[in-house]
C-alpha cells in the first residue's frame, strides 16, 4: 500500500476517534451538569431539579387560581342615567328622534320642568354663519310680545332731559357720578345700562369691566340711543339682547315655564322673524341649521323649522 495512502486512512481514524471522545464529553457533561465551578454531585444536581419542578408547580397554581377568577366588568352609565330621577321623568315626554312644531312645543315645553321654580323657557339656534367675519356676526335685540317674565333694573347713564325722561319711564337708576360709584366698586345693582350719546365716550375706560358681563351700552342692541324713555320701556317689558358665539350658536330666553302656550309661541316666532331678519347677505344655502326650546334645567324639544 502506498505511503500517501497509509496517512490518509490513519488521519481518518485519528478524526473519528477524537469526535466520538467530543461527543462522550458532551453528554457526560449534560449528564452531570457542570458549571463553572466544575462538576456537581448527584444530590446537588437532584435538589436543582426538584427546586425546578417546584417553582413550575407554583406557576401551574397561580395560572390555575388566575383563570378561575371571574373579570370585573365596569358598566359606564349613559348621560340619561346619570340625570335626576326628576329629569328621566320629564324626558318620557319627549320624543327625541321628532322635530316638533312651534305651536306642539309652545304647548308641551311648560310640562318638561324638572325643577320647582318658574324656570326660564330658552330657544337655542345654530346658524350657518362664521362669527370670525366681521359682516357674519349676527347681533340685535328683540322686543318679545308677551315679555320675558322677568324683573329687570335698568340704569341710565345720562344728565339733563334724558335722566328725566329716564326717571319718568322707570328706571331704577340714573345719573352719571352713581353709576360711576358703583363701576369704581366693581358692583352692579342693573340688569341693563342705557346711555345717551353725548355721554357715551365717559364709558370707554369701563369697557373691559362692562364688556364680559355683556353690559356695554350698544347703538346695535339700541341701548345707546337719543330716546332714552323710550329705551327704558322697552327694557322693562321684555327686550332681549342676542349675539352669536363662537360656535355659531344663539342663545335666547323666551319667557317663563308659568307662561301660557299662547304667549310663548308669540315670543318664540318674534324671534325667529328677528334672526331671520339679521341674515348676513354672504351667507348661501341654509341659514338656520337647527333650533331646540328646553327650560333652565330640563330636556330639549328640537324644533322644526
């Protein structure tokens, strides 16, 4: 036989040998489980497995006792459930899916009152215009036909003939050096503050004081005006102010829950024939979206319009 071929079969065998003797040392190293330490006894490698068995028993347990518990469901309550029992009561009157008419709701609103007192009947109309363009910011007043129901205090900031004539038409105070008083004060004994025009720039430096709370005289709302009894009177018996919101949105008491139906179908159509009226001319399509009549505290009746 040739010498090559001696080596090479010798070689073969040598890499046999050497791989078995590997493969001897591996198992006999998972046998005894050797660390870095070196070889562990068979009581060690005992306890390690009995410990394992144990610490999966203890899992096995808890998924067990984990599956037999029963999840907790958290029931949210609607809006409606959440209201006064009151409130649900007088909601049953009402069909929320219906747009009602003007003279149905005139005569179904007194009866939707979930309070005892002689709430204020409010129509709230949404208009398809953008308060931020100067020309869409829908503002007036109106006079209401069966009045607001409601005891207003006017105070006319005026001298001469207009604090006359403002005394004679009723009003509950008048003069210049009192309301300023009361302005220094930060207190407001009024509802309503008509001025004459002559009088009005005294005004300007209370702006930011008279302005939130909605009592800045206004030639557009007519409570800066040369007819100041006149302005009286009508404050008295029943006009009201109504300015669009940010959102588009008109908000505007209509009487009392203690008015007749008749008297409130008056009150509601006057106000809508003055919305109407107050149609900026750039607005295209529908101009009343949607409007709803509801009491101080009770449900709303959407109106068909």
């Amino acid at each position: 036989m040739p010498r090559a071929k001696k080596v090479e079969d010798v070689t073969a065998q040598t890499g046999t040998i050497a791989k078995e003797k590997l493969s001897e040392t591996k198992a006999t190293s998972k046998l005894t489980e050797t660390s870095k330490a070196g070889k562990r006894s068979a009581k060690a490698i005992a306890a390690a497995h009995a410990k394992q068995e144990k610490e999966a028993r203890k899992i096995d347990k808890a998924k067990a006792e984990t599956s037999s518990i029963k999840p907790v469901i958290i029931r949210t309550k609607s809006r409606l459930e959440r209201r006064s029992k009151s409130y649900r009561k007088k909601f049953a009157l009402i069909d929320s899916n219906k747009r009602y008419a003007l003279k149905d709701a005139a005569a179904l609103i007194g009866q939707t009152n979930p309070v005892k007192f002689d709430s204020t009947i409010e129509l709230s109309v949404h208009l398809a215009v953008d308060p931020k363009q100067a020309d869409q910011n829908v503002r007036d007043s109106v006079l209401l036909p069966a009045g607001s129901g409601k005891q207003v205090r006017v105070a006319v900031f005026a001298n001469g003939e207009d604090a006359s004539a403002a005394e004679k038409a009723g009003a509950e105070l008048v003069g210049q050096a009192e309301i300023i008083k009361e302005l220094e004060a930060g207190s407001f004994s009024f509802d309503v503050l008509i001025a004459s025009p002559s009088e009005m720039p005294k005004l300007g430096k209370y702006a930011r004081l008279l302005g939130p709370r909605g009592l800045m005289p206004n030639p557009k709302s007519g409570t800066v005006t040369t007819d100041i009894g006149r302005a009286v009177r009508e404050s008295k018996s029943g006009k009201v102010e109504y300015r669009v919101d940010s959102g588009g949105n008109l908000h505007i008491p209509v009487g009392k829950t203690s008015f007749t139906p008749e008297s409130i179908l008056q009150n509601v159509e006057a106000t809508l024939s003055s919305i109407q009226s107050n149609r900026p001319a750039t607005v295209k399509g529908a101009y009343m979206l949607s409007a709803s009549l509801s009491t101080s505290m009770g449900p709303a009746l959407k109106l068909s319009i």
